[in-house]
C-alpha cells in the first residue's frame, strides 16, 4: 500500500513527494472518452463498477499516489431534491433555482444510501482494487449554493451575494442546510472506505474577506468540526482565495490547498503548521516539456522538501492535456523529492 | 482646487478620505445613458466635449474628488492598426487577433496627436473646468494583450498563455510594444492635463507568480520608469491579483489598486511604503444601505486613517447601482475621515 498521501497529509516524512491531480479522471483520458460515447456522467456515478473503473484509470496510466472517486459536485443535490442536469460545454444547469425561504425550507434531508447508492458501493470496490489511497470529496457549502441560487455556474455569483446581503437569513439557512448535506454525505463515503476528504470551494474567490468571515467561515468550521470524529485527513480547497487563505486556513482542514496563482512559499508561512497541496498552473501542461519541468521544479523548490506537500496541479486538468505530459510529471516530482531526501 | 487626491497619491495627511469609483462615469448614470442613446462609446470617445461632459458628470452628481477620463482600455489600439468594436454585453471584439510574429511585426507605432486627438482635446477642456483632479489611464500591457490574442475579453486568458508558453519571444514582443503604445498615449494625456494615471491590468489574476515575474514584470518596471519622468502620481491596479502583490507592487506604482478579494490592512502590510486605493465590493452597492454602511466602514477601519488611502471600489460601478447610494457613500467616507481626524 502506497500511503505517501496519507504520510504527507499529516506531515510525515515521505520517500518521494505525492502527487495526484484534480480532474485526472476525465476527458484528457482517451480510456475515458470511450466510456463516455456510451454512457454520461450522472450513468457513471449510478453505475458502481463503471464509476470504480473511471476512478482507477488515472492510477493505472499516470501513476498517481491517489485515486479520487469519480463525481461531480453537484451529484448529491438530487439527494435534497435538487434536480441537476450536467450540460457539455456548461457544466451543471438547475432548472428549477434555489432563491427563497420557502425553496430552502422545501429541501429534503439527505440519505446516502438512497441517494448515493452507486458511489458508495464503488468506494467499496476500490478499496477491495486499489494499492492507493481514495480520496473522497464534497463541493463546498458557498460553492454548491451558488449553483443552486445562480441555477449554473456563474463567474460573480451576483445572486447569491444579493442573497447574502439581503436576505442573509435566507442565504445562511441555505448555507446550513448543504453543510448537513455535507456532513452526511462525507461521513458515508468514509463508512465506505475513503480515506481523505477534500472539500472543493471552487467559487469562493468572488467573495471578499468581510462576506466569508460572516456568513461562509462560520459553516465551514462546523462542518471541519463534524468530520473530525471520522479520523481522516481533511482538504480544504478554495478556488482565487489567495486573498482569504488565513480565513480559510482558519476554517479549517489539514491540508490546505492552493491554486495556481500564488507563490507556494509565501502561501505556507499564511497556513503555517498544517499541510500544503497544490500549485502548478494547469495550462502549463498544454505547452513543451521544457516549460513543464521548469514550473514543476520551481513548485518543489519553493516546498523546500518540508514534510506536507502534495503536489497537485492548482485547478482541475484540463481535458486538451496529453496524459504522457501527466505521466511524465509524475516521475518528475517522484525523483525530485527522492534526489532532496538523499542531499 | 480639491487636492485631497494627489496628497493621498503622496502618502500626506488629508481633511478628509479622497473617494472616487472606477466607472464612475457610465451606465450608473441616468444622464450618461441618455448620451447613450443617441452615441456610442467610440463616438463619445472622439467627440471633446462630449467626453468632458461624460467625464464631469459624476463629479457633479456624486462629489468625488476626482474624474477619471471616460474612454475604454481598448481607446488606443486603432492607433497601433487593430480595429476593435465595442458590442454591448460582449466588451470589446477584436475581429483580426494578433497572434503571430507577422501579426506583432505588423502594428504600427502609436502617435498620440493622430490617434487620440479627441481624448486629448477633451483634458485640456477638462482642467479648465473641473475643480478635482483628472486621472487618466491605460490598460496594463497583459491585459491588452489577453484582448489582442484572444480577440475579446476571455475567463482564462488560454491563448495568451500558451503563446507566453509556446513562443515566448512572440509574446514578449507584443508586450513590449504594448509598453511602448502606452508610455506614449500616456505621455499625451499627462501633456495635457491629466494630473494622476492609472495602469489597469484587469486580466492579470490568471497568471501565476512564476509567469508574472518572468513576462510582466520586467515589462511593467520599465513601464512605470518611463511614466517617473512626467512627474505625476501612478496608479497600479491588478484584478483578482492578491497572491501577485508582492510581484505587482515591486513592478511599480506610487499607489497600489486592491480589489475586494483582500484584507486592505493585511494588503498595505505587503505593499509597504506607497498608498492603497480600494477596496470595496462593488455588488454590495446592490444591497440595502446597512450593509453598504457596514462594510465601506470595514474598509475605513482597515485603513485606520493613515494618510495613502485613496477610496474605491475593488472593482468597477456595477450598470445597477443606484447613483443616490454612491452620493451617499461618499458623504459616508468624507465624514468618516472627518471624525477619525478630530479624533
């Protein structure tokens, strides 16, 4: 069992730095495509043996030291009665949006086992396959309402934050209801056997320190505080927060991580005494190896060979990426942090 | 003569906060879209005294103490030989991208007296006039280029980046004229009249440091070099850059622009020794006025009433807010200052 991610997310020393990355399951993966021209996202996700099929291929390609089970952020929200269809080229559409008290107070509890029945037997699967960690995940709380408010994706999140500054008990009830949702959600893919959890805030940066102070740090220390009984490790992820990282360090999380648009150095003296993941651009692997291997190395370099590192890319692979470019990088980061363990 | 502006700019004590708002002039404005209705934008820009009174009419309205120069970020780049059109709820759109080495080779030097003779004529109608002080401006040379390459305004900038990537030394020389067309055009407008300027580099967020450091800065040091001669107060403003501000404010700036993605105390201990000017959410203008009380005082106490604090937004009027709040505001900001220099 490889558990370098597991060493490095409670700050163990490690053999060689883990690296995974977000997205690696996806359309860069030609052994992907193919599954798609016969079956969509929200099949792959019902489907146990399919889903465990696309949450390993990465490993088996790339070599990765995690598998991430394969899902959107909005798979769960059918569960509270949500209905959500994802869109090619638009990611998830709501249909009918989520604005008032009375939406909220019409949104069920939700039931893992009924409404997740698919995904959690896949996490059984993997943990019988796998010789790699499998991390779990959940949008975060802001994020999944900005869906659910904004009915897409939405690059201000103009409705949610009218919401918050004018109806903020509307906005706060909402916010609650996801972090139970969270909470139960999470908690049944670690009954099922993942062994990290990652919470992906992938909006958060459309908020200014004042807005998450009150109304989004509150919720995601409860929600941290819920999942700490569960006893494994914690990411806590948020898309251009460079300006909030010690709000959201202070949320939460054992491991925070960073996207692309900060200094990895300047970023971990704001974290302090908890791990790091991240940070190389994604759009650098669209380009020559040479480019490649020089952003790759300055990200070692500036994680100075600390213990608590995981390398990932800063945001989600992007689906023109040739997996021969993630392989490669892999090794890089493998033999990096080997030459630095024997200086 | 209101100088509260440039003393801020220069880091003197003040009677009071000086307060202006990016976009100010425009669609906010039931007086600017009445122009609106019977000329466009490009035609405002060419047409002195209808830019002066573009210009005036929120120094009227609102009693802030400065105007900034109505024109757009794309005003100069028909002087370099690219055509733009401004599509109402698109931006600007470029229909030949400059993409190749050809397509650098080919623009052409910019001569401010040919290309922006409206504009320049409308500064010297301007300072005769106004009773505040005139800022004018310029795109940064990134963010003009992202319009350049891409062909309008773009999420990610990806073309660009792969160009930076890919062909560095293409992509380089783009800037670099860029740099050229903006020392010049900005040149011009401190020749005749303009008393602050301000470089907007509104596409910056997307870059990472490593890419920052290696094609922007170099690019937006001798930019700001160019400017020291004139004598004026320059302004630095990146968008969605707060994990770049160590990297933007050692590029250049007597003030440094923040967003409201940051801590401006937090913010101001990076800067250092020049002013800020920010930051407020602009879609909080969209809320009731508690919650636009609450956070511009936020802002106030963040500055704590050292003198280098100019008030703004983190970002542009949003079409909208209502002109009564920003009125409001600022009489808010004025009077703060007032109490906190008794004090």
């Amino acid at each position: 069992m490889n558990d370098r991610l597991l060493r490095a997310c409670r700050r163990q020393p490690v053999d060689a730095t883990p690296v995974w990355f977000m997205r690696q399951a996806g359309r860069s993966l030609p052994e992907y495509r193919a599954i798609r021209e016969r079956a969509t996202l929200a099949d792959i996700v019902r489907d146990a043996a399919l889903c465990a099929e696309v949450t390993s291929q990465p490993v088996r390609r790339l070599g990765v030291d995690a598998a991430i089970l394969f899902a959107d952020i909005t798979t769960p929200l059918p569960g509270i009665g949500v209905d959500v269809e994802i869109v090619d080229g638009t990611g998830p559409v709501i249909a009918r949006p989520v604005r008032t008290a009375a939406d909220v107070a019409a949104l069920r509890g939700f039931d893992p086992e009924a409404s997740a029945a698919g995904l959690l037997e896949a996490v059984r699967l993997l943990r019988r396959e796998l010789d790699v960690p499998l991390i779990g995940f959940a949008g975060a709380p802001f994020t999944l309402a900005s869906y659910l408010v904004e009915g897409r994706g939405s690059r201000d999140a103009g409705a949610l934050k009218r919401l918050l500054h004018a109806e903020p008990e509307v906005a706060g009830s909402l916010l609650d209801a996801l972090v139970d949702m969270s909470v139960s959600y999470l908690r049944a893919q670690v009954q099922a056997g993942v062994q990290v959890v990652q919470l992906f805030d992938s909006w958060i940066g459309v908020l200014g320190p004042f807005d998450y102070a009150r109304h989004v740090a509150p919720r995601m220390r409860r929600l941290f505080e819920a999942l700490a009984p569960l006893g494994v490790p914690t990411v806590h992820f948020g898309t251009g927060g460079a300006g909030l990282l010690p709000l959201i360090t202070d949320a939460g999380g054992d491991v925070i991580g960073l996207d692309w648009r900060v200094d990895l150095r300047d970023a971990w003296q704001v974290v302090g005494d908890r791990a790091v993941q991240g940070n190389l651009d994604p759009s650098v692997l669209l380009g020559g190896w040479a480019e490649i291997e020089a952003q790759a190395r300055w990200v070692l370099e500036r994680a100075g060979g600390r213990p608590g590192h995981v390398f990932n890319l800063g945001h989600g692979v992007l689906p023109a990426t040739d997996p021969d470019r993630l392989r490669r990088l892999v090794d890089l980061v493998h033999e990096h942090a080997a030459v630095e363990a024997r200086a």
